[in-house]
C-alpha cells in the first residue's frame, strides 16, 4: 500500500482515486456548471444586441455591420421614426417623473415608519410590503379599475402610468431605508442631541448623511424598474403614444414578430438600465469610500437590494 | 432586517405611559410618514377595493360596460355565479387553462432552483478573489430588462434561427422546428430563463450570509463533504430558499408577456392570459376582476406567509 502511495508509481486510476478523496480539491464541476450558467444568461443577449448591429434585415443571419436600424432613415431608424421615437421620450418620461416622485414619498415613509412607533404605522408597513409581493398583474387591474370608475379624472395614459408605478416602487426606498435605519441604529442621533443639535438638525446633520448611500443605492433600482416596468404601463396606456419602449417591443413581437430595429430598442433600454448601474456602482462607491466593509463586492449587492 | 419595531426599552423612573414629549416627538416623526400613508390608502387600498365594487357589480344592459356597486351590503353574486360556469358545467373552459398555469409553474419553478442553487452557493462559497467578477456577470441580467430577455430568444428560436441551425447540424432534428409556434417547453424555458435572476440573487445573499466556521466544524468533526452540506449548509440556506422560491413563484403565476411574446397561441395559454384577455373586452371585464380576486385568494397564503417572513427574519431581501 505505501507503494501506492508513493506519487511516482501512481496509476491514473489511483490518482483520480486520490483526487477524489482530496478534502480540499477545487469544486471543477461546480465550477464549469457555473459557466455554463453564466453563458447561458448572457450570451442569448450580447447575440440580441449585435444583431441590433446588422446590416440586413433578419435578426438570426448576419449581414455586416451597420447602424441604420439607429440613424438614417426615417422610417426604419429608432432614432428617426416618430413612433419609435415617441416610445423612447415616454420610457424616459415615466421613469424621471416616476423616479422623483417614488424616492421623496418613500425616504420619508421609511424614516417615517421606522421611528413612529404606533399601531398605524406597524399597519401600514404591513399594507406596505403587501403591495409588492402581490402580482403587478392584480396589481395593474386595480389601477385600471380604479382610473377607469372611480378616479375618471386621471385618464389612462401618462398620468395613470406615473401614479401606478409609484406606488409599485415607493417599497423599495422604504425597505432599504428602513433596513440601514436599523442597522445605523440610535446611538449617532443620541450624541448628536448630547453635543446640542435639535431633532430637525440632528436629521439633516447626521442621518440623512448617513442615509446617503441607501438613498443613493434605492434611487438607481427604482429607475431601473421604471425603465424595465412593463405590466402597469401596458395595463394603464391609452394608446400607442403613451406606450414606453417596454410595451412597444411586447406589442410588435405577437406571435414571434421581430426585427432588427426591435433588437436597437431594446439594446437602448439596456443601455439606459446598465447606466444606471454603472452610475449606481461608482456613485455608491464614492460615497461611501472611506467606510469599514465597503467593497466592490458590497457596492454590487447594495445597487441590487441585496 | 427586523420589519416590527420593538419598543425601546428605557429604564425609567417614570411611570409607564408616554410622556408630552414622548408624544410630541413621537408625533413629529409622524409627520414624515404621513404623506406614504395617505398614498397608500388612495392608490393601493382603494384601488384594491375597486376590484371587488366592479365584482360584486352589475353590467350596463346598454353599454355592456362594468359598473361598479360601492356599497359591500349590495353586492350582487352574479359575476362570481358566471365564473363559477367557467369552471364547471357544460360551457367551462377555464380548468385546463388553471391547471396549465400551475404544471408550467411548478416544474418552472423546480428547474430555476436546480440550475439556481449550484451556481449561487459556488459564487458564495468558492469564487475567492474572482467573487467580484462572479457576482457582476450573476447580477447582469438581474439589470437587463425582461422584454430584452425575451426578445433575445425570439430571435434564437426563430425557424432560421440559431438554435435550429445547431440542431439540424447536430442531427438533433432533421428538419427545423417552429418553437415559438405554441410549444410549452418554449414557455417554461421563458418563465425560467426571466425570473431565475431574482432567484440567484436570494439565495446567493442567504448562502453569503453562512458562517463558514460551521462548515469548517462540521468537517473536523468527521462528517463527509455531503453530509456538512445537507446537516448545515441546506439545512441554513432554507429561508433563502423559501423566500426566492417565493420571490419567483408569485410573480410566474401572474404572468402573461412571457407566454404572449414565446409562443401566442391559446394551445398554452396561462391563467394571467386569460385576465389580460378579459379586461381588453367591456363586457367581460367585470369577470376579470373576479377572477383576479380568486387569483389573489389562492396565493394569499403564500402572501402573507413572505410578508410574516420578511418581519421576523434578518434575510427579507426583496
């Protein structure tokens, strides 16, 4: 046996034997089932997006290199043709709009929430993370209802579409905000108040600083889900010209349609959305720089919500 | 992440019950939340009880249009009483329409896990110093938006398309194959490929959050790699489970863009389409909305059993 051991008379069998036995072998299997993940969830994308790129107009052979399907010509060009164009002004519209209006309504709500302590706002928490676990389908058929019975001065539409994705995104500055609330915990606010400051200018002075990266951090993924929000604008658009770019794409591919100017859009609003996490990373990244455990790493999961 | 604010426990000398400045302070922060709340009751209560008015309503014999009854003491059962035709009788037509939605749903469900979980706990637990570049390209898709995802399988499932070519070069298939032409494994390969980033992303924040020692203990005390992984690493990684198998299985069920862009034909029509359908035709809408309400009844449970979680665990990633 001690023969065998002895690593220059080892056969391939005994070796793989070893290997196996091996407590501290690197996972190769998990890592090339990893890849092959990886590739899978990306490659059908970069594929999509250089076909926005071709020449011809199929979007499964290539035909050269070309970027008419983004200027030149007023008919085929997302940049040129009104319709596309209109499709790309609303997606921008709603998600500043709604962006602003979600981040004001829910820093304040969660800061609100998480230090008033009393029945309603324990309730309202609840009523809170119950409106984004339910389906955005539920979700988008209440607004519609309500906009097209009750509330019939807001018309369906652009106004519609800003006040349902509001509401569908004022979660998420709530959560994250409430969460690094928690974990900055009181005693800052006490010093700030033993060294004189008023509540209102312990606020301004040492929380919402210390805020700043979860408000940072909350306001990329709203934009980026307002970019990306496809069910409350289809369910609550009037017609084609308060379509974003989301609806447009759903709306032109029935029943398998498409093309390559489709691919140009849909490569704009990945555009739009990596900005924003480009941004979202690097911004995060400078303002917390300096901070214990701010890394690369935390400022990818802190973009993401994680 | 704890969702119940616990009361501050102060030791005082005063007697219990908030004092004026307590209250007023208390009322302050108050002030901050206000304008939320009333948010919140006019753009989701009421518009979630608009479902039920134009449920329990009537339809208008001349317009064929909705018209909803505020008052819940006249509510009419009509509506429900028609829905309830759908499902059996003579004239149903929606129990292979729910059944579909739950099979598509469930093995989509069972599939992201089996491709989610290897790929998160080998990021989690074994990428080291390449843990960045891991996570940048797991998150990728998490930022892309969906209709792109989508598009960019429309174009490789196409009849010309690149996945017919392999397969017909690989001898897989003699001839190519219209898969976007009503195929369910098209669908559940759609529902798979959109919602696994959410999945990912939950449970590689729960396997991060493993304290490594309890591996590493697990093995000096004797156990083999499978046993340290199923008594200790599964075993800690059950929320996050739960919670992304949640996170993926609520919003799948409500879906109707993946079914109507990969496949459009009512061979494979989902429960989600059905609604989306209904709403788009007057007459029908009143039934919509009940079925939405029995959409909303039968995950209720799941609901609220992610709402319970996310308030007494520190793992409430959305």
């Amino acid at each position: 046996m001690t023969a065998v051991l002895d690593s220059e008379v080892m056969t391939p069998a005994t070796k793989r034997r070893s290997w196996r036995k091996n407590p501290w072998r690197k996972p190769v299997v998990l890592e090339a089932f990893t890849w092959a993940y990886l590739v899978w969830s990306i490659v059908p994308i970069v594929i999509a997006v250089i076909f926005s790129f071709n020449n011809g107009k199929s979007d499964s052979s290539w035909e050269g290199f070309s970027t008419r399907w983004y200027w030149g010509s007023t008919t085929n060009s997302v940049f040129e043709n009104p319709v596309f164009r209109s499709a790309i002004e609303q997606t921008l519209r709603l998600a500043i709009i709604s962006t602003i209006l979600t981040m004001i309504l829910g820093v304040a709500f969660g800061i609100g929430i998480h230090r008033w302590r009393s029945k309603t706002s324990v309730t309202f928490n609840f009523v809170m993370v119950f409106s984004y676990v339910i389906p955005e389908l539920i979700f988008g058929i209440a607004f519609f209802f309500v906009f097209t019975q009750l509330f019939t001065f807001v018309d369906l539409g652009t106004s519609a579409q800003i006040l349902g994705l509001v509401t569908w995104n004022i979660s998420w500055p709530a959560i994250i905000i409430f969460a690094r609330l928690s974990s900055i915990g009181p005693a800052y606010e006490e010093a700030a108040a033993d060294l004189g400051c008023s509540r209102l200018q312990s606020l301004r002075r040492v929380l919402l600083p210390m805020l700043m990266p979860a408000i940072f951090a909350s306001t990329v993924l709203v934009f980026a889900t307002c970019v990306d929000d496809f069910v409350i604008c289809n369910l609550l658009s009037s017609s084609a010209n308060t379509e974003p770019m989301s609806v447009f794409i759903y709306s032109s591919t029935h029943g398998g349609q498409s093309g390559p100017q489709l691919n140009a859009l849909a490569t704009l609003m990945l555009l739009f959305s990596l900005v924003a996490a480009a941004v979202g990373f690097l911004g995060y990244r400078w303002i917390t720089r300096g901070e214990r455990g701010a890394g690369r790493s935390q400022a990818l999961e802190s973009i993401t919500g994680l | 992440m704890t969702m119940t604010p616990e009361k501050p426990k102060v030791i005082t000398a005063s007697p219990p019950g908030k004092t004026a400045r307590q209250r007023r302070i208390s009322m302050g922060w108050a002030a901050f939340a206000v304008p939320g709340i009333l948010w919140l009751v006019f753009l989701f209560i009421v518009p979630m009880y608009t479902i039920f008015a134009v449920a329990g309503g009537h339809l208008n014999p001349i317009f064929n249009s909705p018209v909803p009854v505020w008052n819940p003491f006249a509510w009419s059962g009509a509506n429900y009483v028609a829905v309830y035709h759908d499902f059996v009788g003579p004239t149903s037509f929606i129990g292979p329409i729910l059944g579909r939605t739950v099979v598509y749903v469930v093995i989509a469900s069972i599939l992201s896990l089996l491709i989610a979980y290897p790929a998160a706990y080998f990021v989690a637990r074994f990428a080291g110093k390449r843990k960045g570049l891991f996570l940048a390209l797991m998150i990728a898709p998490f930022w892309i938006s969906y209709m792109m995802r989508m598009l960019a399988w429309i174009d490789l499932l196409q009849t010309n398309g690149y996945i017919n070519k392999a397969l017909v070069n690989l001898h897989v298939i003699s001839a190519p194959v219209n898969w976007l032409g009503g195929k369910s494994v098209t669908v559940v390969l759609g529902l798979v490929y959109g919602y696994i980033p959410y999945l990912i992303l939950v449970l590689y924040a729960g396997l991060d959050r493993i304290d490594q020692r309890l591996i590493e203990a697990g093995r000096d005390l004797g156990l083999s790699r499978t046993q340290t992984f199923v008594t200790i690493t599964l075993r800690l990684s059950r929320p996050a489970i739960i919670t992304g198998m949640l996170i993926t299985f609520l919003p799948m069920i409500g879906d109707y863009f993946t079914n109507q862009m990969l496949s459009g034909n009512v061979a494979t029509s989902m429960i989600g389409n059905l609604i989306d359908a209904q709403l788009l035709t007057t007459s029908l809408q009143s039934e919509g909305a009940v079925l939405s309400l029995f959409l909303l009844v039968i995950l209720l449970v799941p609901i609220l059993y992610y709402v319970w979680q996310s308030r007494h665990s520190e793992d409430s990633v959305m």
